[in-house]
C-alpha cells in the first residue's frame, strides 16, 4: 500500500514508518521544514514538506494514497496562547481527513487518545479499567490539550458518519524506542535512569510497548470497522508509579524512589509554577495540567483491539528494558 503519514518525526509516527516500511509498504510522511529526522533514521521514505493546516496541498500530496495515517498532533500541557494547538488539533484533523477522503484514501487512521475515553473509577478499594463504552463527555477533558483533542475526535467521528472511511485509535503510554524529545512518559524514564526522581505521585498509567501502538495503526487499517475506537494499551500494563520504579529498577539495578509526594503538594508547587510561567513566559517544569491528570490512574481495557484488531501484547518490562537500551544509547543518560 501507499501510505500518507502526518506526525512521521514523532515517537508514535516514526515508529509506525519503520513498521509500515518493513512490512513492504510506501511512505510519503508529512514533515515541518525543521523536524528533527532522529526518529527516521536508517528508513526509506519519501518527504513531503508542509503541515495540516493547508487543506488543498494535503489532498494534492495524498493523491494516489490507499491509507492516511494522522498521527500528528500540537501536545502542550501549558502555553501562553492555546489557540494555534486547537488550530491545529482540531482543524488540522478535519483538514486531513477530509483531504484524505477526497483524495481517495480507502482506510484513515486518526490516532487519538486515551484522554477521551472514561476515566476509571475506584470500587472496593481497586481501579476498574475502563474501555471504548465507558461514558464520558466534553465536561471531563480537564486541560486544554485533552479538550482540543476530544473536539478532534468528535470531527473524525462526525466525518465518519458521514461515509468517509475513519477509524479511531486511542493510544495508552507507550514507551520504547526513538522517544527522540523525549515524551513526558519517556522524560520520566529518563529522569529515572539521571537519578533525577526522588519521589513519586500514586498514580498510574497503561504501560505499552510503542512498536506495538504502530503495529496496531496498521492492523486498524487492515481490520478496523469504520467509525469504531480500539484502545491501544497492554492488558497488564496497568502499573501505578511505584510499581513501574520496581520493574526500573530491576531492569537498571538503579533505585527506585521511596518517597511518595501528598497530591496536595503537587498542586500547590503547580500553581506556584504556572504562576512564575505566566511572568516569565517560560514552560512550568509542573504544569497543572500534568498534575490534575496524575490524580486518576489511568488504567484502560484493550481487550477491543486485541480481540478484532490482533493487536500485539509485548510484555511492558520488555518495553521499559527497550526504552532504557534506546536512552541510554542515545546519550540522554548521564555518565
């Protein structure tokens, strides 16, 4: 197939390239002028420079395309002016898929988030994961990262409606290789190997390892029915922090965070952040936002994709043990 790839320099997007690649497929990836190519390395490609903001380039560039795979998103938990990450989240999406069913792309893949699913709810002392049915609506998008991506996917599913082929995939927190920023999940990763994490939030996260996120874009296009969502995540993935820092630390023989930090002084040292940030003009190193998500743990059921889809369950200490092999050999660990 002939593949048209937004987002092609980002963890998910450059992993999904190499996958799409090794299994015979071409690739035209959408590229900003200055993208860092890190993550592209060692694949062939062919470069298409622009963004999602030019609706008519986009559907000239996908022309001839079997599949589009949007991958590309603005993901910021604080700016000074949130308005070009709606610009781009949520126009751009329509941009693309629109300019993908014009162009006439038989599959698109809108690679969304776990943000815009349910959020899980403790009962009897554990946390139910949740999956695709659990309700949830706008009121719940606590941030405006997770707001412009809900308004994304409402988009997508609405052109979906309307025939356009779309399928939705709602990405955990994968981890593994070319996290070339890297992402937050990978920065605490990095953070731990730098002996740079004293303490820790009780919250959790669906670990997943990122080659089976690509894998699991191409099995959508290949098996996902139109207008449907398929989490993306490892069935036992759902590792609070601490339990994440043991598997670490077995892995890297490097140790784990004792500490756990009271949510409420989380918060208050965020608010302290944002408050200097909206001075200084400068990122907090603590966004609210980060902060406010880190009170639910946020443990999901990808039972969906693995069922229709066949979506790989690399086990996630193999992909921890991947990411801290990349990091390390890509000079973000300190000697």
């Amino acid at each position: 197939m002939r593949c048209f790839v937004t987002g092609a320099s980002g963890f998910i997007g450059a992993n999904l390239v190499h996958e799409l690649v090794a299994r015979g497929h071409q690739v035209k990836a959408l590229l900003r002028e200055k993208s860092d190519l890190r993550g592209l390395a060692g694949v062939e490609f062919e470069r298409v420079s622009g963004d999602v903001s030019n609706r008519a380039a986009l559907q000239a560039a996908m022309r001839g395309c079997d599949w589009c795979f949007h991958v590309a998103a603005s993901y910021h938990l604080w700016l000074p002016d949130y308005a070009p990450m709606y610009a781009a989240n949520v126009e751009g999406t329509r941009n693309v898929i629109e300019g993908a069913a014009q162009a006439g792309c038989s599959r698109i893949i809108y690679t969304s988030t776990v943000g815009c699913i349910g959020l899980p709810r403790e009962i009897d002392g554990s946390v139910k994961p949740t999956d695709e049915t659990t309700p949830v609506s706008e009121a719940q998008m606590s941030n405006h990262y997770k707001r412009s991506k809900w308004q994304a996917e409402q988009v997508a599913l609405e052109l979906a409606r309307k025939g356009m082929p779309v399928v939705i995939v709602n990405p955990t927190a994968p981890v593994g290789p070319r996290d070339v920023k890297p992402t937050p999940t990978g920065q605490v990763i990095v953070d731990f190997l730098n002996r740079a994490m004293p303490a820790y939030l009780d919250t959790g996260l669906n670990w997943v390892h990122v080659r089976d996120v690509a894998v699991g874009h191409i099995l959508a296009a290949e098996k996902g029915r139109v207008g449907e969502r398929y989490i993306l995540g490892h069935a036992d993935g759902n590792w609070t922090m601490k339990e994440a820092f043991a598997v670490l630390e077995k892995i890297t023989g490097t140790r784990a965070p004792r500490t756990r930090i009271p949510y409420w002084v989380a918060l208050t040292a965020a608010h302290v952040d944002e408050t200097i940030s909206s001075f200084t003009g400068k990122p907090p190193k603590a966004p609210l936002a980060g902060v406010r998500m880190a009170k639910y743990k946020m443990f999901f059921n990808p039972a969906k994709a693995v069922r229709e889809l066949g979506l790989p369950q690399t086990p996630p200490e193999k992909a921890l043990a991947d990411a801290v092999d990349w990091f390390r050999k890509n000079s973000c660990v300190r000697s």
